[in-house]
C-alpha cells in the first residue's frame, strides 16, 4: 500500500490517539543533545541513514530532497520536517501539522512542502535553522509538488478528482494539465512530479502503473507502462530521468524520450518499496514505506547501468 493510499488510514489513527505530554506545537524545531547523535553505516558506493529520532513512531518518510550537503526529509507519522547531513548526522527537525510532498525552490536556499490536511503549501527557509517563511492556503489538498520558476506544480490524489494543477503564490490555480479525450482523465493517483523541462512534466502515477510525460496542456510526450506500481520520478541537471518502481524495490534510468536505459538501483541494494526519490550532483536518497526509517543514499556516477 503506497502512501497517497494510506494516508487515510492513518489520519484515522491519528483521530483516536492523543499526541504525548509536551508534544512541540507547529513550526518550533529542535535539535538533539550531544550524547543522542548518531553516525551512518557505509558499504560501498551506498550507505543507510537512520531518520527516526528517540521516542518517536515509526516513520513515514512521503518526501526527500538535497540541499547542498544536506538531506531535508518529511517524516508524516511523527509530523516533521528532519535535516541530516549526507554523513548521516542528524541536525535538527520542525514541526509541521502535515508535511508530505517536498520540492527544492530554484535559485534558492527555500524548500516548498505540502500540508494536504489543512490546504496548505509551507515555505521553510535553512539559512541557519529551519524557519517557517510563510504558507500558502490552497483550494485542494495537494500531496505531490515540483517548483517551476515563480509557479508551483502540485498533485492531488483525490479518488473523484485526480488532478495535475499549475498554481501561483497565492494558491491560485493558472492551469489544470487536461486529457486531450474528452472526459477521460488523465490520471489516477499522481503520486510524484518532476519538471523535465518548462514544457515537459513528468508524472509517476501508480494508480495506472504508468510514468506519463506531458505538456502543461495535457499533450502526451511518452507514457512508459510499468509492471507494477511507479512510485517516484525525478530528474537529474543532465536531463536524465530515474523512476523508483515500488514492487520491484528497483530505480530505472530513463532517456528523455522514456526508454529504460539501465538499472542504477538493483534488487542488491535490500530496498523496501521504495516510496519517494530525489538526485543531485551524483547523490541519490530513496526512501522506502512505513515503518521504515531507513533513507539509502547511492553514489549514482559510480554505478555501471546494466542494460535490460
């Protein structure tokens, strides 16, 4: 069970269960005492990073992103966002009322995540410690996000209405990416974007065991059918498109016309349904279902990519 799946389930758990005594409030952060940090464990070209922290519940790791030297996670279960260097070293963590998807903002040390309980878009900032820029109120309850200059491309996986919308600063809605037959829609479950070009978006949908690349029109580029479930999609500076399948608990390399050009992450790697992704400078970080709290980074350029 993928985590726009899930989700309802576990906002139900949620309902009936108490947070504990002394639970931080929204937008505070902390960072752990000397004696509690913890290192990573490395083999080879990869190395596992543990994301839960004392006392916390099992994590649900719905977003990952870079940021320089560090890896800025969305941890759902225990309602935070949690910073790591890539050593593994954990740096400190805010909490938010829902974080789930997470994107980079371009030319900016900014990070945009989605709060679907409550409709909204929060911009936190990491110049020093994480701080909470400002938030966006939105009409729907967007999971998936990508940046794309000044506008936001966000996904719902509302079973109605699945949707791909283009929205402003305010929350506005400039453009839903449309099927160009009639009333078919063009999505299920949009689970990730990624930003291919200024006119070319990538969309991982599960719900059609599909990556479909499209224009903001609704133009069909490729449409990669998968044997299973995709899970995420992201793009690297050089164009080349990785897509975690999350039954395989494989990543595929992808041209930019969607042929699968090799495997980057093999069934050696011990992934467990792997659920979010993100690539930078040679670096990937997949995170994997609850109750996993495992983030495995993966030296991508050291890889040889097998054909299949």
């Amino acid at each position: 069970m993928m985590a726009a799946e899930y989700r309802k389930q576990v906002l139900a758990q949620q309902d009936q269960t108490t947070c504990p005594d002394g639970r931080p409030t929204y937008g505070t952060s902390r960072k752990l005492a000397p004696s509690e940090e913890r290192s990573t464990w490395i083999q080879g070209s990869h190395c596992w990073i543990k994301a839960s922290l004392p006392e916390e519940s099992p994590c649900l790791l719905t977003g990952v992103c870079f940021l320089g030297d560090n890896i800025i996670v969305c941890d759902n279960e225990n309602k935070t966002l949690k910073r790591f260097h890539i050593d593994g070293k954990f740096l400190e963590e805010m909490f938010l009322t829902d974080p789930c998807g997470i994107c980079n903002m371009p030319n900016s040390t900014d990070i945009a995540i989605t709060e679907p309980e409550i409709h909204q878009i929060t911009r936190c900032s990491f110049d020093n410690a994480i701080t909470v820029d400002f938030s966006i109120k939105t009409e729907k309850q967007y999971q998936c996000i990508a940046a794309l200059d000044d506008k936001y491309v966000v996904g719902c996986c509302d079973i109605a209405d699945p949707c791909i919308d283009f929205i402003d600063g305010n929350g506005t809605i400039l453009k839903r990416m449309k099927s160009k037959n009639g009333e078919a829609k063009l999505f299920k479950n949009p689970a990730s974007i990624a930003c291919l070009s200024s006119e070319k978006f990538l969309v991982s949908d599960p719900g059609i065991c599909s990556l479909i690349c499209a224009s903001s029109t609704g133009d069909v580029r490729f449409r990669l059918e998968t044997t299973g479930r995709p899970s995420s999609v992201c793009v690297d500076s050089s164009g080349a498109i990785f897509m975690a399948h999350y039954d395989q608990g494989v990543v595929y390399r992808l041209t930019g016309k969607g042929e699968v050009e090799g495997m980057v992450v093999n069934e050696k790697y011990g992934v467990s349904n792997p659920l979010s992704m993100c690539v930078s400078k040679g670096l990937m970080a997949i995170t994997e279902e609850t109750p996993s709290d495992r983030i495995l980074l993966v030296k991508v350029i050291s890889l040889r990519m097998p054909r299949v």
